[in-house]
C-alpha cells in the first residue's frame, strides 16, 4: 500500500507557506500567493495519485485545470458564466488571458472537494452536488481576499451579498455552475472503489476517505476565517464564509473525527 509520509510532508509544506503569508512584507505578496498555490495544488496532486495512481493525477490536472482555465478564459471573453471581470498582471505568466496558477488553484481544492462530497452524500448525484457546494463555498474566501489585493477586479460587483462588497452574485453563481461540472467530470473519472492507497477512513457511501485531502480541506477553512478576520481585515467575508462554506466544513469535520474515533490504533493514516 502506498504511504502517506510524502503525500502528509507536502500537506505540511501547504499550511507552513499558507501560515507565513499573511506575515510577509507587501513586497513579497505575488510571490508568496503564487507559491501557496503552487504547494498546495503539488499536495493535491501528490494525494490523488496515492490513491488513483498517475492515472488520477492526470484527471485531476486536465479536468479541474484544464476545465478552470476554459472556464476562465470563457469568462474573461463573455462574461459568462462569473460576470465581468478582469486580471490585473500580477499574478505571473498567462495563458489566454488567465494566469497559469488560476488553473492550478481550481486543481488543488477539486480534489479536497470531491473527497468531501464522498465522504458525506452517498452515491451519484448526491456527491457531486455536495463536492460541488464544497469547492465553490472556497469563493467566498477566494474572490474577497485576492480583489482586496488588487488581483482582479470587476466591473459591475452589485448586487453582492451583504457585507462583501465588490463582488457580484453571479460570480458565486458561475463558480457553482463550473463546479458542479468539475466535480461531476471528476467522480466520473475516478471511479470510487479503486483506491489503492493507505491513509484512507470510510464515508457515507461505504468508499475510503483520503485523510491528507481531509486535512486540506479543513486546514483551508479554518485559516481562512481567522486569516480574514485577523491579518486580511475582511471581517465581512470571514463571517460570510465561515457560516456558508461552514454548511460543508462543519459536517465534514464532524464526520472525519468520528471516522477517526473508529479507527483501529496504528492505522497508517
């Protein structure tokens, strides 16, 4: 069985650098953000190769990055399905428009995403609605903190919900859409019942739950509500986010620590 040490020290990798950024000098802001990403999408990606083999590890990065760049690119020409918007440059290389690590950034929560939806609805569509609720409920983080830091913008953000400002309803809206197809793509192609790998608990559905991509998902929650309120000065958003992406992340929080009260000592995991 593959083990999880290198899949857990990448994991560890992520919320150091996630940890650090909010206490870098401004200077370093693109540099940092971009890294974050890039860490944590290479822990994602590390886990669903665990556990799907390289195989998974392609799906990931051609369906959820391959996908959120399309969606992207289509949003930055239409408007369709986010709202208007635009880059800023700041963000590094671009590729049609979109910066290479918004693409990575769909990747690395995809993952995480679905593994929540396993773990708490049982079988179909259930899944993917609920990995769906679990990737765009990420957003109401996301889109408050980078258009505070100046990374995009958009040119018509109202109506929004209330106290984030700057940012319109439909955007929320798009990321539900392209999640739901995301995250449908996804389950489709990794076909639950063919894990591999250790590191896993059982969800709902009777399937192993990855514990790495748990802890991401997790990890992602909890740091952004403090990060907003506290370093980011986003109270609005930590409040917004904490009770909506809380829907998914409180349950599924619930759900792994029984899951881990159930689990036999010495389990590699």
């Amino acid at each position: 069985m593959a083990s999880t040490r290198p899949t857990w020290a990448l994991v560890g990798a992520a919320v150091f650098v996630q940890i650090v950024y909010p206490l870098m000098p401004d200077a370093l802001d693109t540099i940092v953000t971009v890294l974050s990403v890039v860490v944590f999408f290479l822990a994602a990606l590390a886990d669903v190769v665990r556990v799907h083999g390289p195989r998974g590890g392609l799906c990931l990065v051609g369906i959820a990055g391959g996908g959120g760049l399309v969606a992207e690119a289509v949003g930055l020409a239409t408007g369709v399905p986010f709202g208007s918007y635009a880059y800023t440059g700041t963000l590094g290389p671009e590729v049609l428009g979109v910066p290479l690590v918004v693409p990575l950034a769909w990747a690395m929560m995809a993952w995480p995403a679905l593994v929540v939806g396993r773990a708490l609805a049982a079988r179909g569509v259930s899944v993917v609605v609920v990995g769906a609720l679990a990737l765009a409920a990420w957003d109401l983080f996301l889109d408050p903190q980078m258009v505070g830091a100046g990374h995009w913008v958009w040119f018509d953000p109202e109506p929004g919900l209330p106290l984030v400002p700057g940012i319109p309803l439909t955007n929320y809206l798009g990321w539900l859409l392209v999640s739901l197809l995301v995250v449908g793509a996804l389950h489709a192609a990794l076909r639950p019942g063919h894990e591999r790998g250790a590191g896993h608990h059982r969800g709902v559905g009777a399937e192993p739950v990855s514990a790495p991509a748990s802890a991401l998902y997790l990890w992602v929650y909890a740091s952004s509500v403090l990060a907003h309120l506290v370093f980011f000065g986003l109270p609005g958003s930590a409040l917004v986010g904490g009770v909506l992406m809380g829907l998914v992340a409180v349950p599924f929080a619930l759900n792994r620590w029984r899951a881990l009260r159930r689990q036999p000592s010495g389990q590699d995991g």
